[in-house]
C-alpha cells in the first residue's frame, strides 16, 4: 500500500498495525531476523495511519481564545 485513500483502507491498515504489535510482543527476542521484519511492516502502516491522519483529522492550530 502506497497510501490510503479512503476511510476503508485506514481501518484496514490500523487493524494490521494491532495485529503487528501483538505478533511482535509474542515473538521470541532471539529471533531477531523475524522481530525486524515485523518492526519494518510495522513502521511502513504507522507511517501510512500518520499521514492519512494527519490530512483528514487535522485538530489545526491552538488558539488563546
């Protein structure tokens, strides 16, 4: 996935950063060539929710008001 484009593919991708932190909290520590492929995924959806996040739940600026 390149980047979300809608509501749907956000939902899917948060659903597999979930799925990528309980796989990565049961991985055994010694196997560490597993434990970085699942870090890589799991940096590669986060970027992906932060950027989909960022464009369409934007809070803006604060304000003193």
């Amino acid at each position: 996935m390149k980047k979300i484009e809608t509501i749907e593919e956000y939902n899917q991708a948060v659903e597999r950063v979930e799925i990528l932190l309980k796989q990565l909290d049961e991985t055994d520590p010694s196997f560490t060539s597993k434990i970085d492929e699942l870090e890589s995924e799991l940096k590669h959806y986060s970027d992906l929710v932060t950027d989909y996040c960022d464009e369409h739940f934007s809070v803006g600026e604060p304000t003193t008001e």
